[in-house]
C-alpha cells in the first residue's frame, strides 16, 4: 500500500481567525468544505468511511457542549481514550509476540555501539 500526500490548500491560521470573527457562517462552510475535501482524497473507500464516522462524532460533541472549550476538552479525552486503545492492543500484541514460537520469528538484532571521536570544529579566519 503507497501512501500518498495530501495536497490541499489551507488557509492559514489568522485567516481562519479572522473569518470565525466576522462570519461565522463563512467559517462553518470553509471547514466544512475543507473536512470533506480531504476526507475525498483519501484513496481507500474503508478509511474514508472511518473518518466521515470520526467526523459526525467530532460534530454531535461539538453541537452537545455548552462552549467551544467543553468541546475541546470532550473531543481530547476522545483523543487521548482512542490512543489508550490504541497501546493496549499494540501492548497485547507485543506480549502475545514474546510468548509464541513461529517459524518466521526471528531473533532480536543484537548490536554493537560504537564510540566516535568528537568532530573537530574548523576555524574560519
């Protein structure tokens, strides 16, 4: 599987700023545009069904709160549960890892450090 960069044109931060001050419709609709554009370009049909899924869930927390911070605060602890899931299942992995014997396991690399002398700044007169 290639991953490919996402090209997209985004304002940059004082613009987006500027135009929640003064329009806020204007705002909602170039978020929007933007989500949805780069949901767009992603290539596989499963991960862009996961994003618009993380998408409408980031939406309902951000209608739900009483203020753009208890959204914030909502949508972090979102963040920080699915990262937690996250290392649980890669810690399972590991450990479920250490435990069999497979044919195609291989043996930890092993290495040695080398010491390097110190580069030696040249002076320039």
């Amino acid at each position: 599987m290639t991953i490919q960069p996402i090209q997209t044109a985004m304002p940059e931060f004082d613009v987006w700023a500027e135009l929640a001050k003064t329009d806020l419709a204007q705002f909602e609709a170039l978020r929007l545009a933007t989500i949805d554009g780069f949901i767009a370009q992603v290539s596989c049909e499963d991960r862009r069904l996961q994003l618009r899924r993380l998408q409408w869930r980031i939406d309902r927390v951000r209608e739900r709160a009483d203020n753009p911070l208890a959204a914030c605060i909502e949508l972090s602890r979102m963040m920080w549960d699915s990262f937690s899931h996250l290392r649980e299942r890669y810690q399972d992995m590991f450990e479920h890892g250490q435990g069999q014997s497979s044919s195609n396991a291989q043996p930890p690399r092993m290495a040695q450090v080398l010491a390097f002398r110190p580069r030696v700044e040249m002076e320039i007169a």
